[in-house]
C-alpha cells in the first residue's frame, strides 16, 4: 500500500491518460462479503503479506480501509467507478474506472455487479 496522497496522484495521472470517453481497469482489496473457503484462505494470506510488508506499509493499508477503500480515493481523483464485481472469494474487487465527466455518474459512484 502507498500513502493516501500517492493514491490520488497516480488515479489522477492515470485519469488523465484515458481517451475520452475511455475506461481503466483497476483491481482492489474487495469490500465484499468473504466466501468460505476460498475468501477466508486469501484473506488470511493477505493480511500476513501486509504485517510482514513493514509497518508502513501496513499503515497505509489500514488507512486505506477506514477511509473507505476505492471509492473515495476515485472521487477525490475526479474519476469515477462505472462497474464493479468481487472475484477471489470476495477478498478482490474488480472496477472499471472512468472520467466523471463523460457521462458516467457522479464521481465514486458505485454501481454494483449481479456476477
């Protein structure tokens, strides 16, 4: 995890970069509901590789939870998420990313899969 303020550089830079009316795929710790055993196993995994990852880094990825996670991050990034949808039992979100000003939303706006 990078702190908070890197975060929204690099979602803005990367917003900048689309074409327009252009998508970026991102990939992010899922917020969703875990299923077992999958879900349960990669979380587990996960949370291990980010205390042995250094305090710093498992800093700023709790920083990143009680913030909300992606949502703020792409709001504050003046992007916004068109689609989303859990996959790795629950433990990943899949989002698919755009400019809030081609017609997708308000920026964050999070629409929810059926997948």
């Amino acid at each position: 995890s990078i702190p908070r303020a890197d975060a929204v550089a690099l979602l803005t830079e990367a917003g900048r970069a689309l074409a327009p009316a252009g998508r970026g795929l991102v990939t992010d710790f899922g917020p969703a509901s875990l299923r077992f055993p999958r879900g349960w196993a990669t979380r587990g995994f996960t949370v291990i590789a980010e205390v042995l990852s250094g305090p710093s880094h498992a800093g700023n990825a709790v920083g990143y939870l009680r913030h909300g996670g992606l949502g703020p991050l792409i709001a504050e990034a003046g992007l916004t998420i068109h689609t989303q949808r859990p996959s790795a039992g629950g433990n990943i979100t899949l989002a698919v990313l755009g400019a809030s000003d081609d017609g997708g939303g308000a920026p964050g706006h999070r629409q929810a899969a059926d997948h």
